[in-house]
C-alpha cells in the first residue's frame, strides 16, 4: 500500500496524507467520523482489512469480510452549498479510479450505487460531521468489492466483483490509490465551481438506468414512474401518471 500511495503522493493531493489503518473495526465510517468530529484535516484516510460491521445506505450491513474487499472512509472538508453533491461526486470519482486502475467500466445508479451489468459491485456512504454557514465536513465512506468471496450466497446472484469480471487478480493498493486520486479531483472540481460538469459525467455514467420503471413509497403509499434523469441539485427526476416528480432521499426500487 505504501508503494502505490508514494507514487500517486502528488496527484493526491491532501486525500491520503494521513492514514489510519485498522486490521478490523466496525465501520470504517465509525472511525472516520470519530477523526472529523475532532478537527481531522480535509483527506484524513480511514482503511480497514475488514469491518465487522459495515454499513450502506438506509441501515443496510455491507458484508465486509478480511482482504475481499476495499473498505475505506476519508474526511472531507468543502463549500457547503455543494457538499449535498458529495455522494454523487465519489461514485464518479470510484468509476474514474477503476477505469484507471484496473480498465473495468462502471455504471452508476441513483443515489451511491457502482453497477457492472446489473449486478452491483460498490456503494458510497456519505455522513455529515459539522455543516456551518459555509463549510461542511462529510465523511465519505466506500466499500468495493474486489473478490468473489466478499459475496455472501444470498447477495452472490445480483452482485460482482472486480476479480470476477476481469477473470484476474488487481492489486489491490494500486485500486486504492487511484480512487483517491480520483475523489481529490472531484471533491476539488465541487470546491471550484464545476458541478454542472461532474453532474454531466455522473448522467453519462447513469445513461444506461435512465428510462427505467421504479417504485418508491410517499406517506406509506407505493408511487411508480419512469426515471428520467437527474436534477442540477442531484435530486432523482421521475415522470409518474401525475406528472414529475422529484426524490431526494428514501428507497427506490429499479424495475
């Protein structure tokens, strides 16, 4: 790990500076959050070989288990008008990253997912730590998977890894290093100004959802629609038999 991390150290830029390596934890998120709500610089890296108990989005458990998967959390410091696009920024920055580390190309779902085929290969998890007037601090939690074996039987049928789509063994610092690469050049391009064009690469990443029927619930009532795209604030636009819509936060199932 220290190898790849040297040679990508200036294209990194604060993202990785300090490292914090756990041979097991809970979350990897549990910890980065512990770092940032005590004043962990912007890029503070959490890394860990196995969560015992890893966690998606809604509550749901990420299976995590020893070297079958990248697990890793970073502290992000950014403008807060733009952090509600954090989420969406990591899952373009995870696809640049395994396109430059390994030649896979992703596809990207609506919210945090990262998609091979229909069959999902890595989420995004993002949590505040402080918001201010101008600021906020977002611990960004990413979990990969890069072995078969990271895949319980009861998820095996509609998930992937790396190492089963290429047919080959990655390296798995060299992964690592690129998607931090990769998130140092999102988080900035938010920072500076260019979400409209980040939000342009997530839609191109997503194109092969969009047109899709899904489901979701509103006030305990199941509401269907077709997807159509995304908003410029990230939201979810969907055109139901009332008309169109916006989804910012809660499940949707893909048809």
């Amino acid at each position: 790990m220290a190898d790849a991390l040297a040679r990508t150290a200036a294209r990194r830029g604060g993202m990785g500076a300090r490292l914090i390596w756990y041979p097991i934890t809970t979350s990897t998120n549990d910890r980065a959050m512990e770092e940032a709500v005590s004043g962990a610089a912007h890029g503070t890296l959490v890394v860990a070989e196995c969560q015992s108990a890893g966690r998606g989005r809604l509550g749901r458990v990420w299976q995590s288990p020893s070297g079958a998967g990248l697990y890793l959390s970073v502290v992000v410091h950014l403008p807060a008008a733009v952090a509600p696009l954090l989420t969406l920024a990591a899952g373009v920055a995870v696809a640049d990253g395994l396109r430059v580390s390994t030649g896979l190309e992703v596809q990207l779902k609506w919210p945090n997912d990262i998609w091979v085929d229909g069959r999902k290969l890595g989420g995004i998890l993002a949590e505040a730590a402080a918001i201010q007037a101008e600021r906020a601090v977002v611990v960004t939690g990413i979990g990969v998977n890069l072995a078969p074996s990271a895949l319980p039987p009861d998820v095996a049928g509609r998930a992937t890894s790396i190492e089963e789509e290429l047919g080959r063994a990655v390296d798995r610092s060299l992964v690592l290093a690129e998607v931090l690469v990769a998130c140092e050049e999102r988080t900035r391009q938010l920072a500076e100004g260019g979400a409209p064009a980040m939000l342009a690469d997530w839609r191109t990443l997503a194109a092969s959802l969009m047109g899709r029927r899904v489901t979701w619930d509103r006030g305990g009532e199941a509401v269907e629609g077709q997807a159509t795209g995304i908003d410029d604030t990230g939201a979810l636009v969907v055109v139901t038999a009332g008309g169109v819509e916006r989804i910012v936060a809660g499940e949707v199932r893909w048809s």
